[in-house]
C-alpha cells in the first residue's frame, strides 16, 4: 500500500519525497514527463535566503516585507513568515544535499539582486539555479530509492465521502487508464502558464491540468485570475530571459538607446510599462552592452547562449528584442500553509497551490523558495498524521468510469481542430486576459470560451491508436485548459480594482475593501465569490 | 523543401525551414498535417532535455537546431524506439544509480568560488541522452554505465562536498571508465559542449591515484580489445 502518493516530480514533488521516505513512508511519485523536464529547470534566477554568515544588511524582516508589500494585501502572514525564517534552513538543506551554489570572496553562498527585493537576497547557482537544484534532488531521490512513475498523466482524483482514496492516471506509452491508490496523496504539478498558449515561457506541460480536475472534483481553488507576466521573454520565441540580467544591471532601451523604467522595480509594473511603450509603437530591448563580455559570461553563461541560439544576439554587442510573457500562475488549489485542501487526506504544494505565500504577486526568487520549503513542510505535516489511515482495496467507480472516458475521447467526431483553438485561445488571453484587464475584454473572450467549451464534444482526435498518443494526451490537457480558463476569467470579472499582477484598465485603483482572495468552487454551477 | 521524419516525406515551406527551430516545425506538422507524429518537447529552451533527436544522424535539441532541404530526421539510437520520435530513456535512471552520482557522505570543508566553478560545467547537464545515443560502447554493451552517468560521477568526485570519492571510485570501475574508448561522440553532441571524454580520463586519473589500474593494459593484445569492433571512426580520432 502507497502511504503518499506525489504527483509531480518537479523541485516540489521532489522535495516532498525525499523528507517522506527519510521518514519511512512508502513514496511512490507520479509524474507526466520525466523529473528532469519539469518545469523547475528552467529557474534561472535564485532562490530567495537570508543567510545569517553574512553580514549584508539583510534580515528576516525585510524579506518578509518585501514579500508582504509584492502581495499587495492577499498575502498569508503566518506562511509568509515560516518560508522567510525557513529560507536559511531550506538553502542549507539544498547546499548539504550537493546543489552547487554559487559562492562569492568569502566562501560564503552568493547572493544576487532580484526585481522587487531590498537586499541581495537570491542565492544562484550561476544562472542554472533551478536545473542544478532539480537535478541534484533527482540523483538524491534515485540513490534512495523512491519509486517513480513516469510519464503517466493524472486524469481523477477518487474522492468518497470528502476523502482521498488514490487517483487515477493515464499511462501514456500504452493509453491504458490505471488506478492508484494511496493514503495520502500530495499534488505538485505546477501552473497553469499554458492558458496562454504561444505567449508564455513555461514548459508546454504547464496546462494546469491536476488544479482543473480538483475544480471538477468540487475543491476550491483561490486567487485564480492573478498571473505573473515577465517582462523580458525573447521577442517570437518566447524563451525567458531572466531577471538576473536587470539583476546584475541590465538595462531596458527602446530603440534609440533611452531607458524608459527602473529595471527593478516589481515585475508587473516593468511588464506593463513595456507593454505601454509598445503600445506608443516603439520596440523594447534588453542592453546588456555595457556589463562587458567577461561579467556576461560569468555571471549569465545560460543568457548568453540563449539570446545567441534562439535570437542570434550577442549580449555583449547587441540589443536584444523583448516582450512580456506569462510566466508564472499565483492561484490555484486552496490550501493552508501545510498544503491541505478542501478534501481530506490531500495536499497541494508548489505553483500548483494557493497557499497566500505570493498574493497578488509574486517575488522573484521566492517560487524556489516556497517549492522547497512547503514541500518539505507539507511532508512532514502528512507523514505525523499517516497512522490510521486505512483505503479500502476495490474497483473505484472513478476508475471504471475513467476508462470508459477515454474510449469515448477516442470516439469523437473531431469536426472541430483543437489544436487551432488552443491556438486562438493563447491570443485571446494574451491580448484580453492579460496585462491591461477590462470588462469587455474579459467577456469577449469569457463567451469564446463558454462556446469552445460547448464545441468539446465535436472537437476529439484523429490519432486513434493507443501507443504514446500524444494527440490524446494533448487533447486531454487542452480540455483541462478551457476548464481553467472560464474560472480565470470570471475571477478576473469579479475583481472590480486593480492590484498586483492583476490591472484592470477600467478599475486602475486598488480598492481597500477588496483586500481578500477569491475563492472558486464547482457545487454544480460554478460559484466565484470573495472570501 | 522536402524534409524526411522517421522514414516520411513531408514538403515544408522553405520560408519555415529557413525561420523556424526543428521542434516548432514538428509541432507545424503535428497540428497540421499529421496528427499522430509524436515526439517529446518541454521548455523550448534547450533546458528539459526532452526533445533529443537525431539530424542527419547526428544527436540534437530539436528546439536549438534549424534543418535544410533533404535533412533526415530520426529518433535516438541505443534504445528501444516507442513512437516515431519518442525512444524508452528509463535506462537513464539505472546509469545514474549504478554511477553513485549523487552526494553520499556530506564533507565539512569550506566551498570556495573556484570549487564551484569546478563542477559547474559537469551540473549542467540537461539528461538529453543523447551522448547515450551517440556511444559506440553503448552500442555493443548496454551494462556500460555511460557518458553522463560518469561525468555525473566526476561531478561529485570532484566536488569538496563529497567525503566518500573512494565508493564512487570503486563503483566506475566496471562497464565503466576504463570501457570508454575515449572516441569523443559524445563531446561533439553534448548540447551544454561538456567535456565528458575529459571526465572520464579524469575519472581515470583519480583511479590510479587510489591504485587501480587499467585492466586492458597488459593483456596479450597489448591494450586493444580488439573484440570490440566500433568499425569506422567519424571524428577521427
């Protein structure tokens, strides 16, 4: 019998693991892609600490602060404070497990500024932070011995009587549908940036899919409508360019050379200035020029190659053309800071929860931070409650049903191309749910949504063999995405002001009232309130 | 322009081929012409390590790599194929275990900028698979440990946080370094350019120190192994 189930193996999931089977429980980590894809590699950045060796100015205080003032008032005081007064502990745990931190004259761990922090707070690993820490978690997790199914997909949470009895999953090299039963079942599968289909630097497997599927299920979700856009992802590609680069004192130019923003302030407000200077018909650029080929290369080997292999830019001599993406997703499941649900025996950690640690807006080099400490914390949490648990061993009807489901998939007329929807979809968010909100924007395309939604039935694939399919796969997750996208859009609606990630071009106040999260619920309609 | 993916011809827009990464032109024609071509994809940025392939024979990131006309595109060799694009990479996590990599007795000696800098270029390793790919041992000898599980190795080998080298050491000993025919394949297709040839000599290095030696020195071929036939050398050395 599996005592926790993790679905996910990404910096959160992996984390989660690794604290259970230290602790003797039976781990078995589920995961759509292979650990080492997940989306934590791709965290350039730095993980946010305050290292108590170091004599920099900086203090637990000011990282709360800074945090709390990034939330704009939807911030979780109580876990803001445990994941600030935790960060050393979490750096150090990470540092004795292998991550190769970058150190500076001292031999102390290197820490860098990032958008939004009153100190040099994010420790790196030169810019591969978030490669080098999956990595090293992963080679952990193989030496002991965790179990992991990979590239299975998860398709239900079996739920009776508010209780978590396993879930089912997708294995998606054979397409047969599998029933996985567990006492404890933690999720920690990341956000939901692929809404934004074309127009975002996250994986092309961050759709969200387990925070859609807890929405069907009945579990609340929170603070749905607030997305984090980065300001500088790579004209056309799309490929993040982190904020290291403003970090270690890059620039942003419009074409004549002239700066236009502090390159630090927060980066909701960077992304909308730049959307407005775009908007005025002049081109944005990152300018890296006057840093110097030798301090580019040292401390931004990762941007270098990326601005020449996908922009053929040399940052040393080139201005490199840049745009807004979206980047990270701020809601999702509803937890409390220990990672529960509204259901009993499930957790959510990571990006793909709601834990009020990140509010209205989240702090670069915090989502590192909080997918490690929660992770940990959240397992812990489970495993002192792990005895007594009991499931009964049968044949859900979840799991029967769910087999059924994918035949019918399978079935369906496709007279309707998704792939062209999840097109028009990613257009529609980008340019109506995105940086600068309106009513009508968000209705126009909250009715798109509402009719693609009812077309799922003539959409379907055309691949109907059951060997890695990843027509089905792909149609399956596309599913879960319009899902998700009415909750955000409707979140979207109903926060009549402007605060944090979320603008609202007609409400460009934040109104003092509204200070409270917005929780979403399936009780046979969908209900969007205020809480 | 005529491009052939896993023995199919598809005609492209040359205006595509020319603009456009490999991995995007897979997804063209995956939404687009054939709904039932499969391969991996994640990050788009040449970090997940998902979307390994083969151009022309030679092991790339279809998200870094532009085609022209006529390029052959096909899955990794080594392995098992799936579908189409996608091959079986679960041997990925045996290599790792039976390599130790991975930080066994934690040291107390102080890290130093230089330490660092030391294993950086080893830590960056994306698990592309595709030296796997492109080894001529692994060809013949699928209990070889391979080239990213002993650069991952000398990773922590070489790192001062490690106070138990000696295990490590021990456990490369077999199907490991000394199997290595030095080729260099898999330096030409690693995409983040490690030089894992060099780790592996290192590995080497590190061995004798500790009193090994290598076991095909001294045998009556005179140091060739000479039942191990890799056939014609394409980097010539």
């Amino acid at each position: 019998m599996i005592d926790i189930l993790i679905i996910g193996s990404g910096g959160a999931g992996l984390s989660a693991a690794l604290e259970a089977k230290k602790n003797g429980a039976n781990v078995l980590v589920v995961s759509k892609t292979y650990p080492t894809q997940s989306q934590t590699c791709q965290a350039q950045g730095g993980i946010n600490g305050v290292l108590s060796l170091k004599n920099n100015g900086d203090c637990i205080e000011n990282h709360i602060k800074d945090t709390l003032k990034s939330a704009h008032g939807l911030g979780d005081e109580e876990a803001i404070n445990f994941m600030c007064k935790e960060s050393e502990n979490t750096i150090s745990w990470l540092d004795n497990l292998g991550v190769p931190f970058s150190r500076d004259e001292e031999n102390n761990i290197a820490q860098r500024s990032l958008g939004g922090a009153s100190n040099p707070r994010a420790c790196y690993s030169s810019d591969y932070t978030g490669l080098k820490i999956l990595h090293t978690l992963y080679d952990k997790c193989l030496q002991e011995n965790i179990e992991f199914l990979n590239e299975h997909m998860l398709l239900n949470f079996i739920i009776e009587e508010q209780c978590i009895k396993g879930i089912t999953a997708l294995d998606i090299a054979t397409t047969k549908v599998k029933q996985l039963l567990a006492k404890k079942v933690i999720i920690a599968t990341g956000g939901y940036g692929g809404l934004y289909h074309g127009f975002t630097t996250n994986s092309s497997a961050t759709t969200g899919d387990s925070i859609a599927i807890a929405l069907k299920c009945g579990i609340e979700l929170s603070n749905m409508e607030y997305v984090q856009f980065h300001p500088t992802a790579l004209k056309k590609s799309f490929v993040l360019m982190s904020e290291s680069a403003r970090g270690e004192g890059g620039y942003l130019v419009t074409k004549d050379g002239t700066r236009f923003v502090d390159e630090l302030l927060p980066r909701d407000v960077v992304a909308r200035a730049i959307i407005e200077k775009m908007q005025e018909g002049e081109e944005v650029f990152l300018d890296l020029r006057h840093l110097g080929v030798q301090k580019i290369k040292q401390a931004m080997p990762q941007e270098y190659d990326l601005a020449l292999e996908f922009a053929k830019k040399r940052l040393d001599t080139d201005l490199l053309p840049i745009m807004p993406a979206a980047h990270y997703t701020m809601g999702g499941i509803d937890t409390d800071m220990y990672g529960k649900t509204s259901i009993k025996n499930l957790y959510a950690i990571g990006e793909c929860s709601s834990n009020g640690v990140h509010g209205a807006n989240r702090l670069g080099g915090n989502s590192l931070l909080e997918i490690i400490t929660f992770g940990r914390l959240c397992s812990n949490n489970v495993l002192s409650t792990l005895n007594g648990t009991t499931i009964e061993q049968k044949e859900y009807f979840t799991y029967q049903e769910d087999i059924k489901n994918i035949d019918t998939i399978l079935s369906l007329p496709n007279e309707i191309d998704f792939y062209n929807i999840k097109k028009l979809l990613g257009v529609e968010f980008y340019k109506n749910v995105g940086l600068f909100r309106t009513k009508e924007k968000l209705e126009t395309t909250l009715k798109k949504v509402q009719q693609w939604k009812g077309q799922l039935p003539k959409m379907g694939v055309t691949d109907k063999s059951k060997k890695y399919n990843t027509n089905l796969l792909e149609f399956i997750e596309f599913s879960n995405m319009l899902q998700l996208s009415e909750v955000v859009i409707l979140s979207a609606l109903k926060r009549e002001e402007s605060r944090g990630a979320h603008y609202r071009s007609d409400y460009p106040h934040e109104v003092k009232s509204f200070a409270k999260k917005i929780v979403s619920k399936n009780k046979k309609t969908l209900q969007v309130e205020f809480i | 322009m005529k491009l052939i993916i896993c023995n199919k011809e598809y005609i492209i827009d040359d205006n595509k081929i020319k603009r456009d990464s490999l991995l995007s032109i897979l997804t063209y024609i995956k939404t687009k012409l054939d709904n039932t071509l499969s391969f991996r994809s994640g990050c788009r940025s040449g970090v997940c390590g998902s979307c390994a392939i083969r151009v022309n024979g030679v092991e790339k990131l279809a998200c870094k790599t532009h085609l022209e006309d006529g390029d052959i595109v096909e899955p990794l060799k080594n392995t098992t194929i799936i579908k189409d694009l996608v091959v079986d990479i679960s041997s990925q996590a045996l290599c790792i275990k039976k390599a130790k990599a991975n930080l066994e007795e934690k040291s107390n000696q102080t890290i130093t900028s230089l330490d660092q800098k030391n294993i950086d270029l080893q830590s960056n390793c994306i698990l592309c698979n595709s030296c796997y790919s492109s080894c001529p041992v692994f060809e013949v000898n699928k209990e070889f440990i391979g080239p990213f599980a002993l650069t991952r190795a000398y990773r922590y080998v070489n790192d001062k946080k490690e106070d138990n080298i000696q295990a490590k050491i021990d456990t490369v000993q077999k199907d490991g370094i000394w199997d290595c025919t030095l080729c260099g394949n898999c330096n030409m297709v690693c995409p983040e350019r490690i030089d894992i040839k060099n780790d592996i000599m290192m590995l080497r290095n590190k061995s004798a120190q500790m009193g090994y030696s290598d076991p095909n020195i001294g045998s009556f071929d005179g140091g060739f192994n000479t039942n191990m036939d890799f056939g014609f050398n394409p980097n010539g050395f």
